[in-house]
C-alpha cells in the first residue's frame, strides 16, 4: 500500500461550447477561473480551469471545451457525478439559486447521512452539491455568499460493474472504506486533503459509457510533490498496472493510469501551481499558452471563443 496519495487534486471533463461553460462555472457556481490556457495536444481547443482563489489542490474542475461536441451515454466505467462541498444548511440557498437559473436535474436528497443537491450542468454532466462542515475558504462573487460558497470537492462517484478489483486499488492507493448504502461503498483517505472521498457505485447491469461532451476524462488524485509522484509511479509499475511517463502540465506534474473498470486516473502533484506564470490576483485573466505552442498565439487568440467575463 501506497501513502503518498492526499485525496483529490482534480477532474477533467468535456464541454461543447467554452462560452457556455465558462458562463456555468463563473456566475451560476460562483467559482474562479484561474487559468485560461489550451489542450497540450489540441492546441485551438481551450482547457478551462475553476477552483477556489488560488486554484488549490481538491478544489479544481477542468473542461476541455470541443466545440458543437456530442454529448456523452451516461454507464459504467466513468466518474458519473462529481461532488462539490458546502456549508451545512445551504442547500435552501442553493435550491433557491439554481431555479432562478432553470437548471436542470435539480433534487434533493441524502447520502450516507449528508443532504445533497443534485444537478446537471450544460452538457448534462452530473453534478452534487453535499453539505458538510468544511472550513475551506471559498471563492465569492456572481451572488454566492461565503455563507453558501462552495469549497472544494466533496467526492466523486466511479459507476461500475464490479467495485472490487478498482476497490482494491484504491485500498493500494492509501483509502479506507468508511461505509456502504444500498450499492454505493464510500472510501476515504485518512489524514488527507479535504476532497478525501471516493464513492463506488455498483452497477452490475448497466451499459458502459461513452465519452463526450458532459463526461468526465480523467480524475486526478493529488501528491505533495515530483519525488511522492516517482515513488507513486514505481509502486504501480511494480503492481503491474501500465503507467506513463511524467508528463510536465505546467501548473503541475502529470501520470496517468487506467483502471481496471476503465476510468482513466491521474496522480498529479501540487507544485509549482497556478500562480507561476501570472499573480494570484489575475489568475485566469489572460491566455496562457504551453512554450511549445506560443508561435500560434496570433492564430489562437483570432481562432478561440472569447470567453467574456
């Protein structure tokens, strides 16, 4: 068994249209962008980046916006609702909000003992909105209060034919199982991060998923550092699972795994971050590019959707 593993570092999903979507994240979630930049491999498509202030570590949802792409099939083999976490009793707040939004998918219910909002965003991605006691500090603006800011992930749930065998490997990873309702087990990280839950849903029925807009790509876990991330990687290899490279992202350093039910995992670590090419103050403000594609950023900035706000 691992322990490096810290708990959420970040989700990736995909979106047809960056103006909707940046519209979504900003002003009915109330979170920050903190960077504009573009998909390494697909450069005249944006990666969009929302989180907290400073873009913290179990706090940032990234999109890969293809424009006028098909939507995804919901199944097995995916992150099929990501949770985000806010204060215990702002779920009327946030109900109140949304329906001024007409937002879709919106109810409520419980899990394991917490009130949840559930939602869908403009691709029909599958989100939640958990109360809990979580003293992060939020990002407010857009009529989000403190009282009511989100904080950060919650959780994220994997839908699968079979928990076990991906359930063994987040036990290798360093989580707990903590509990189990109906054919949902909830893993944790002790002494993690607070995005330290990982929920598996058991679907023994059901079709897989097809990706596309509204699907999550890939879910990142988070290491403190390189070093953690060598000794993460070394452990897997040496389990038999096929791993990349490290792979640097700029804002963070990358290696991807996939698991046996099929979802693509990351182990990102925390450094250097957001911050090291623009202030805290002005992050997401201007277009970030990897050094590889600068020379087409005259042919990007006339390409690429502007954003608005």
């Amino acid at each position: 068994m691992i322990n490096q593993i810290k708990g959420l570092h970040h989700v990736t999903s995909l979106a047809s249209d960056a103006r909707e979507n940046n519209a979504f994240f900003t002003n009915v979630l109330g979170l920050r962008r903190i960077k504009k930049t573009v998909n390494f491999d697909a450069p005249d498509v944006y990666h969009l980046y929302y989180g907290d202030e400073e873009g913290s570590p179990g706090t940032v949802m990234t999109y890969f916006p293809f424009p006028n792409a098909a939507r995804g099939a919901r199944g097995i083999g995916e992150v099929g609702r990501t949770a985000f976490s806010i204060p215990t009793g702002s779920a009327k707040a946030w109900l109140d909000r949304f329906a001024t939004f007409d937002m879709k998918g919106m109810t409520q219910d419980a899990r394991f003992g917490q009130t949840r909002v559930l939602f869908d965003g403009p691709d029909g991605d599958q989100f939640a909105l958990v109360e809990s006691d979580d003293d992060r500090t939020p990002w407010t603006g857009n009529g989000v209060s403190a009282e009511m800011g989100i904080r950060g992930f919650h959780s994220a749930d994997m839908r699968l034919k079979d928990a076990g065998v991906s359930g063994e490997l987040l036990q290798f990873m360093g989580y707990e199982k903590l509990d189990t309702q109906d054919n949902v087990t909830r893993f944790i990280v002790p002494g993690g991060n607070d995005a330290n839950l990982i929920d598996i849903e058991e679907l023994p029925s059901a079709d897989n998923a097809s990706q596309g807009a509204g699907s999550v790509h890939h879910i990142a876990f988070a290491v403190e550092n390189r070093a953690r991330q060598l000794e993460v990687r070394e452990a897997l290899l040496d389990t038999g699972y096929q791993v990349t490279p490290v792979i640097d992202r700029d804002y963070f350093y990358a290696i991807y795994f996939r698991t046996p039910g099929g979802v693509l995992f990351e182990v990102a670590t925390n450094e250097p971050g957001f911050n090291r090419d623009e202030d805290t103050a002005h992050l997401g403000e201007a277009l970030k590019l990897p050094s590889r594609h600068e020379h087409l950023r005259t042919r990007l900035e006339g390409l690429l959707q502007p954003l608005g706000n």
